[in-house]
C-alpha cells in the first residue's frame, strides 16, 4: 500500500489516485443493506474498552445497525460474545450497555441463559411437544478478541485474522498502553447524517482553519503528514505545543501555549519571541517530570510527548491519543434511515503518580485530569466508572450536552453536510489531495462491499 510517511509536512499530491465518488453511498436504502450484508456482517469491529469486561461478570453491550451483540467475562474467566437475542422468541435480552452479570434471564418467558450463552432454563419445558434442545438453542456465538486495550468482534468468521488486520498499526498504538488506562468519560449522540459523513470529518484537516479555532493557537494542522495502510487504517501526526502554519506566528505564547508552558513549571514570559521553541521545551520538562515521577515515558519518542496521534481503524474508529489521555470514537450507522447514525465517545485517562503530584500539578494550571497539557496524578480514590450518556445532536445545538468544543463543532457541521447532500445541485464529492484519507477509507469501503457480496 503507498504510504505517507511521518515527514514534516504533509505531501503536495497525494499518495492515491483521487477518484472521488457520488453521493447515493450517503443517502440510499440500498447502501445500508449492502452495508449490513457485506461490511458490518464480515469485518473486525471494535466493539468496547477491555477494561469493561475485565472482571467475571462483567458485560457490555454493543450495537451496529440492526445487531445487537453482548460481551461478557464469564465465571470461568472466559470473555465471550453473542448475540443479544433470546433463541426463543428473538427477544433483546440485555438492555442496559454495561454492568454485571451472573446469567442473562429473558425478561419476556424467563429463559436463562449463562454467560457463556448456555442454556440453563427454561419456565414450562415439558410443555414444548418438540422438546428443548439445549445445545441447538443457546445464545448464537460471536467471534471476539482483545487487542489493544479494545474488544474487537466479528459477526461471520473470515480468512483474516485480527492479528492480521491490526498488524499495520499495531506498533504504533501499542507503547500508549490503552489496556492501562481508565474510563472518565462515556457519551452518544444521535446525529443526523450518515456514519461515513463523521468518518469523513476525522479523516482530513481541510476544515480545522475554518471550524476549529482553538486548533491554531496549539496545534500545527496545516502541515501535519499522514500514513494509508493496509486493510484501510489511516493515521494523522498532529505537532502540538505550536501554533499553526497557516497563520503568522504570534510574538507571544498563546493563551493555551502558556497553559501548557506552566503546567512543568516553565515560564512563558522567557518565549517572548520564540514561540517557535515551545515544542521542543515542554518536550523536555514533561520527560524531566516522568522521570521525576518515575513514570515509563522511556518508550516514546519526543514527538510522541507534545503532539497528537489520530488512526482511524476501519472501518468506523477514530482513535485520538496522547500518553496521558486517549479519546475513543466510534461512528454506527442507524438500522432503518441514512440520513441518521450514532456516534460514541468514550474518554480514557492514562493515572499515575501520587496524590500529592496531582495536587501539585492542578495547584500550577487549574486543569483537571485527562488533559495532555500535563502528567495526571492517581486515579481518584472514589473513581466509579461513569455510566453512558445518551442524546441528540439538537442537545448538542442547544448547549445541553457537550463533547469539547471541537467535536461539538464538527457535529454542529455534519447535520448541514447531510442536508447539502441530498440537494439536486450536489452529484459528487470533489476531493483535494489533502483529502487523501478520505479516499483511502471510500477505497477500503468499496473494496469490503465488493467482497463480500
């Protein structure tokens, strides 16, 4: 597969042909059964955080479409999916995406099932002239892995394996250690476009100068190079403690570069005129405080310190990262309309140190944990896993919810690209070659539809 490389700027064509598509893959009833029957059914799926299901009895739901799988840790130690329907009258059996279980009772006839799908009950059996084979009706197995920190899921076994598909990028995610980290934070939004139009915002920086404002007063977009690899995974190198390139650079630290600057105790007075060597400075102090702290930070590379890594899996994540922090976002389709979809977001925070660090560092800043401005001290002594927050993209609008301030932008965006598309004056979608990662995933798309019809 031709590839970007992590080079200091982004390439000046890209490394693709740009053969840009129409828009009935956005809009059209037939695109979602195609995509029901020949992606969703046959590719590796990130289906939740492994630190969900690390104890027995542990579960989470996970729904794509249609489908509705649960995942559970069961009493032997076992981690297992299978599809969350009761093999009687097809009943959804767990409705809550997260929790404990000993065994999955029907709410419907009470069948009991065990957490490794066996059948253990049923109310009335003598009653069934055909009788009750046990074997023939548990709960429907789905194939599941770990990788990671992630549960992956595959709802029809295939050819390749998830070793296989993660092995593009799995050395480039592994160092960050998501297995370590603990969820703070857990929201979906129901949105009003199609679950590729999200995939589309993450897989390009086009937009930031004009959406994302914050972004240039921290981030260098305008440069930032990119990687395409094998089976559809992108990733995007984003340069942090900067300001971006494509605006002139300021004499003065700003506001979140100063923040930054004095979270490691670095005084932005001495940048009067040399914001250009910020990066490279909070690089410095925050291996000086690992090392302080005793913190591994040996395995990561200056860059890895100070800027922002995205890979989007395919085919519907986008992981966001730092080795303080990690987003986890994730874009479903809705079963019925494509004109609506769901988008996940699962916040995890990389603890460490003591309690008295972590005093030390909000006492400097002001920032809570979970930022990559600092080192984040020990998981809160009373940290309890928070539950899901669910709501609508017009909650978002509202000011009722928010995800951050930029993807709240992005889904203040995203409901006008659906409209705009379903427009007579739009046929086709023109990509730059800066667009690049876009067309990576729509070849990827075509390619897993074509196989597996």
């Amino acid at each position: 597969m031709a590839t970007a490389s992590p080079q200091p700027h982004a390439p000046d064509t890209a490394p693709i042909p740009i053969s840009n598509f129409t828009k009935d893959r956005y809009l059209t009833r037939e695109w979602i059964e195609r995509e029901r029957a020949a992606l969703w059914s046959h590719t590796w799926l990130v289906a939740g955080v492994a630190a969900d299901v690390a104890a027995t009895g542990q579960y989470f739901t996970f729904d794509i479409g249609a489908e509705s799988v649960l995942i559970a840790r069961g009493m032997d130690g076992t981690l297992r999916a299978m599809h969350n329907a009761c093999t009687h009258r097809g009943t959804r059996l767990v409705t809550e995406p997260l929790g404990m279980l000993r065994k999955v009772v029907c709410p419907y006839h009470a069948w009991a099932y065990g957490l490794d799908g066996a059948l253990q009950g049923v109310p009335g059996a003598a009653r069934f002239s055909n009788g009750v084979p046990k074997d023939k009706l548990a709960l429907e197995a789905v194939e599941v892995e770990e990788a990671l920190g992630m549960v992956f899921v595959r709802l029809t076994p295939g050819d390749l394996t998830l070793t296989e598909f993660l092995a593009p990028i799995h050395g480039l995610i592994d160092p960050y250690r998501i297995e370590a980290m603990t969820v703070t934070g857990d929201q979906t939004v129901s949105h009003t476009c199609n679950w590729k139009a999200i995939l589309d915002n993450f897989a390009e920086l086009y937009h930031v100068p004009f959406i994302h404002p914050l972004h240039r007063r921290m981030f260098e977009c305008a440069n930032a190079p990119f990687e395409l690899f094998d089976h559809g995974h992108t990733a995007v190198y984003v340069e942090g403690g900067t300001t971006d390139s494509g605006f002139p650079v300021p004499d003065a630290p700003t506001d979140l570069l100063a923040m930054q600057l004095q979270a490691f105790g670095l005084d932005p007075a001495d940048y009067q005129g040399r914001v250009a060597d910020i990066r490279t400075a909070l690089q410095r102090a925050k291996r000086a405080a690992a090392k302080e702290q005793g913190l591994a930070y040996a395995g990561f590379s200056d860059a890895q310190l100070s800027d922002v890594w995205q890979f989007n899996l395919f085919p519907n994540v986008i992981l966001s990262i730092t080795p303080e922090s990690a987003w986890l976002m994730r874009s479903r389709p809705d079963g019925a309309d494509p004109a609506k979809s769901h988008f996940d977001m699962i916040t995890l925070v990389q603890f460490h140190g003591t309690e008295e660090d972590a005093a030390k560092a909000k006492a400097a800043d002001g920032t809570e944990a979970g930022t990559h401005f600092r080192l984040n001290g020990p998981r809160p002594a009373d940290y309890q896993r928070p539950p899901r927050d669910s709501f609508t993209h017009e909650d978002i609008i509202a000011g009722r919810k928010t995800m951050t301030v930029t993807i709240d932008e992005d889904i203040s965006l995203l409901a006008r690209v659906q409209q705009g598309m379903a427009s007579s004056g739009f046929q086709s979608v023109w990509l730059s070659d800066e667009e690049a990662r876009v067309q990576h995933f729509h070849d990827a798309l075509d390619a897993a539809l074509a196989e597996g019809s």
